[in-house]
C-alpha cells in the first residue's frame, strides 16, 4: 500500500498514484491541504465525511475539496486512482461530488499516473493535465447512494451506529433514548439536521451496506439478512424502486 505523505504534492498542480486497499481497510479522519478526486476500480469503498456518508463502486468516482474531514472504509479489497489537485485551480467544484468516470476521463487518467511528477506543465503532459482537468468539471454529478450526516452530537452517536450496524432493528422510540430525545424531538431535529426523515435515512445506509456486499460477491438473499430486511424479495424490490437496477448490477462481475 501506498501513502500520500510519500507524494511530492506541491511539485506540479496534479500529482496522483494508483493504490490497493486490502479488505477491511479503515484509514482514519483527515484531510488534505490539496482536493482528492479517488477513483474506484474495482471493490467498493466507502467515505464518510462530516456532513455526509457515500459508498464508490467501481466506475465512479468522489470529488473532495481541499480540508475536507474524511475517514475511508472497505469490506473486500479495492484498486484505485488517487490525484491530489490544487485547490486554486479555477474550475474545480467546491463541495463533495460522485460522478461516473467517461472513458476519456479514464483514459486520461492512466495517462497521467506515468508522468514523472516534475512533469512538463509547458508541453504535452501539462496539455493533457489541463484537459483532464477541463473534463473532470464538465462531468455531471451522479445522484449519490449517499446518507447526511447530522452535526449534533446527540444524533450523530445514532447515526454512527447504525452505519456500523445497517440490520439494527431498533425502533424510533428506542432510538430517541439513545439520544437522549423525546421521539418528536428526535424526528423533528433529525429531518432539520439530515433534510430527510430517519426511516429514509437508515434505508440509504442499508443501500449503502448492501452495495458493499455486492461488490464481494455475496449472494443477494445473505445481504438481504445482513442489511435487515425480513425477505430477499422486500430487499430486491426496495433496490429496484431506489436505484432503478436490480441489485445485481452492482455485483463483482461488474468491477472490469
């Protein structure tokens, strides 16, 4: 495994690596000084932020501004790309964004990661860093598996476990004394802080869990257990209706 502190960041306006995480993986919160666009190849990562949670199967990749807070996660092991941009650079976008990787994005991509890192920004590789650049802003954002993450503590302590457990059963009222809340103030200050009701939330969270699992290849009916649904059909059905593909697009065969 690689490591970005190993990076020269600062030589040139793009420097990047490609990188495996073994299964298991946590990196722990940080951020960095430049923004971060990683690309998942294969095996799905997720990225928890302090205003949001996101899972990238392959194919798509995540935008982070410069100083955005993040931990990474993965259940199997993932390749990836990874780029540090400058974060003065005019035509980045200044929030976090999920956007599916175009053929000459990727492309351009893999042409990049052989530089040198001193590469010359005056002939064809600054050409080709410039329109690499163009075209990552040009990408349009793709609607997120994606779950906001609340900032009062209260909600947060939650939140954070039912993203470590997506099949918890507990219900709202059960829920609100964790909180330490009234139900009615636990739904309403959830909605103020989240923008959606709980109920939605924990159902992004299991989509989240469940395409993770895919992304190992475990069997639709096990991960219908395992992110709490009572019947593989009530989960395929709800995967379906959300994402508008069966479950089974997001599966290993789907990593090339």
């Amino acid at each position: 495994m690689k490591r970005s502190l190993d990076l020269p960041l600062t030589i040139r306006p793009v420097v990047g690596m490609d990188d495996e995480y073994p299964a298991g993986y946590v990196d722990s919160f940080h951020s960095h000084d430049r923004a971060q666009l990683s690309y998942a190849l294969s095996g799905v990562m997720a990225f928890v932020t302090d205003d949001s949670t996101y899972v990238l199967p392959p194919n798509r990749a995540i935008w982070l501004p410069a100083g955005t807070r993040h931990q990474v996660s993965c259940r199997g092991p993932v390749t990836f790309n990874l780029l540090y941009i400058d974060p003065d650079l005019p035509t980045q976008c200044g929030q976090c964004r999920v956007f599916d990787v175009s053929l000459l994005v990727h492309a351009l991509i893999q042409e990049v990661l052989t530089f040198d890192h001193a590469y010359d920004e005056t002939g064809r590789e600054g050409r080709i860093v410039r329109l690499l650049l163009d075209e990552i802003g040009r990408m349009p954002a793709t609607p997120a598996v994606s779950a906001p993450m609340p900032r009062d503590a209260r909600l947060r302590r939650v939140c954070d476990q039912i993203v470590a457990d997506p099949a918890d059963q507990r219900d709202l009222d059960e829920l609100a004394r964790l909180a330490g809340m009234g139900r009615r103030t636990f739904t309403r200050s959830f909605r103020h802080e989240t923008g959606m009701a709980f109920a939605m939330w924990r159902q992004q969270v299991r989509l989240m869990a469940a395409i993770s699992l895919l992304g190992e290849g475990k069997s639709i009916t096990s991960i219908a257990y395992d992110v709490g649904y009572e019947s593989p059909s009530s989960f395929t059905a709800m995967f379906h209706r959300v994402l508008g593909v069966a479950p089974s697009h997001y599966g290993r065969q789907n990593d090339a």
